[in-house]
C-alpha cells in the first residue's frame, strides 16, 4: 500500500477471461495495479462484441464495474441457457457486486436487477446466498413504499423454480449445499406468501400441534424449524401463538428456546406483541431476565413491531430504566 495525501493506493492483481476463452481455471495475475490509480489493457483476447470478466473466481478482495455495453453482454450471457460457462462463484460475484454498486450509487439499479433476472435459472447455493444477502437491503428499503408489491412480485417470479427444485421437504442424502438453499429459499418463500410454501409450513405446525406429547415428540425437521414456526405463527392467531409460547415455557434446550422465542414475534396481532413485550419486562412471566433484550429485538424486526417496540420505550422509559 501506498499513501498520499488524498486516499490510500493499493497493489490490486489483475485476472480476467472472456467469453472467447471462458478459462476460470487460471487464476495467477496477468498484471498488476502497482498503487496506481489506472491501468490499460492492449492485449485482451476478446472482440469488442464480447463480454471480458475480471477477477476470476474472485480471487482478489475487490469489486469490479464495467461500461454499460460490457453489462449488457454479461447480462445477454446469463439469461442464455449456457449461463453456467461463467463459473459458480463468478455468477455470485456478479450479483454482489452489481447490487452493491448500485447500492453505493455507482451503477444503475435498472443493470443491477436486469443481473439478477438470470437467477430466474439459477439452483446454486453461492449465487442466490449473493442475492439473498442484497435483497435483504432492498427489502428494508422497500417494504414501506407504494412499488413494494412489485418487488415482491418480482422476486417470487425469481424464487419459483429454485423453489421447485428444493422442495419443501428435507431429503435423506441431500448434499449441504442443498440444505442450505432449502432454507434460505423457504425463508423468502415464505416471507414473501409464496402460497406453497405457507401451506406447507401450516400444516408442519399443525402436524405438531396434534401430535402427543408435543414437548417431546416434534416432528418438523430442525433445518426447517425456524421457518414453519415464524410462518405458521405469522399467518395464524392466539392458539398457534399461545400453543408455541408453552413450548418455550416447556423446553429446557437453548437452542429451541431461542427459537421459540424469536419465533414469537412473527405474529401480526398486535396485542400479542404489545403482551410479548410486557412479559419481557415482567418478573415470573416465564421469560429470563437475560433474554429480553432479544425479545424487543425480534419484535421490532416484524414489520407490524416496529412502532410498537419504539412507542413502548418512549411510554415506559422511565419505568424501564429502574
């Protein structure tokens, strides 16, 4: 590194490939940015009508913008059904790095989703976890405005075959990788009232409820638990609220009893949250005195809990502080 008066410069390795040569194979150096602020290329091998990708496997800690005929061929080569010529981890490199730089105001939004659109096809675990971490953002930002419907519109389209692929139901032999999509897949799904996805969830917890001995004898799968409990309470009422709330008093397995708890917060009925928060604060009400801070913390992350959880700190302040 070398430092001026304006901003640190960096030696930055510089790889690439092209659509003539789709080599993700090689990832040593071609050249070095030696802490300078530019550099030219005169010996790409690749026509002015194809795409060039830097930063091969992603190999260097940096992120990479293009002009915007070079996105749109990137662009062009992932919605093809050869999509997979760009390797895994440079599909998930693409995703991140277009939304961030969109996010940092360094590129069109309009590029940064037509990047996306490619997921549509996608089942590997690296790039939806990439789109994941970014639609989060978005959600945020989002989920107050009059376009909000749109959006979620637009990301169920995305999530359908990836959903398809999946399934529901975890499989004996399912590699990781697939395990990890599965959950987080199901989790916007679900989020998002992917309407299979809700259904299922509902009848897992259903499934539970009638069970006997239910403290005991839970039948939904631990990769699945977080997000049938969230759902089937957000959807549904007191009993599917009060039925989980004796499952936390009944439990002694931290694991479950955090869950439960975060769980709790999901439901829309506000008088349950506005109850979950009191309890958090109340002596003998079943919740440790540790984890109350998780309570408000679930409960403002709900969309519905938000203002809940900031007007009760401002009329229990003081309360609150003693």
């Amino acid at each position: 590194m070398v430092t001026s008066d304006a901003e640190p410069l960096w030696w930055i390795p510089i790889t690439y490939t092209s659509e003539k040569q789709l080599n993700f194979t090689n990832t040593r150096p071609t050249k070095w940015m030696k802490a300078e602020r530019s550099i030219i290329l005169n010996d790409i091998d690749a026509d002015p009508t194809q795409w060039v990708l830097f930063n091969v496997q992603e190999t260097g800690y940096y992120r990479v913008n293009y002009d915007r005929a070079n996105w749109q061929m990137i662009i062009k080569q992932l919605n093809k059904q050869s999509f997979k010529d760009i390797s895994t981890i440079n599909r998930a490199q693409l995703i991140d790095d277009a939304l961030n730089l969109a996010k940092a105001g360094k590129l069109d939004y309009t590029i940064a989703f037509d990047v996306t659109s490619y997921l549509a096809h996608e089942i590997e675990y690296l790039p939806w976890r990439a789109a994941f971490t970014d639609i989060d953002y978005l959600n945020d930002m989002l989920i107050k405005t009059q376009g909000y419907d749109k959006f979620r519109v637009y990301i169920l389209k995305l999530l359908d075959n990836v959903y398809k692929q999946v399934g529901f139901i975890d499989k004996v032999g399912d590699p990781q990788l697939t395990v990890f999509t599965r959950i987080d897949v199901l989790n916007w799904a679900c989020d998002f009232d992917h309407e299979d996805c809700v259904m299922n969830a509902v009848q897992q917890f259903k499934n539970w409820r009638n069970t006997p001995n239910p403290d005991v004898n839970n039948p939904i799968s631990p990769n699945l638990k977080s997000v049938v409990y969230c759902t089937a309470i957000r959807v549904g009422g007191q009993s599917e609220w009060e039925f989980a709330w004796q499952r936390y008093r009944g439990t002694n397995v931290g694991s479950e009893k955090d869950l439960l708890l975060q769980s709790l917060a999901c439901t829309r009925e506000i008088w349950l949250l506005n109850r979950f928060l009191d309890w958090a604060v109340t002596e003998n009400s079943g919740i440790r005195k540790q984890d109350a801070t998780r309570v408000f913390g679930s409960v403002s992350s709900n969309i519905v809990g938000q203002p809940l959880t900031f007007n009760y700190f401002r009329n229990k302040w003081t309360h609150l502080r003693e």
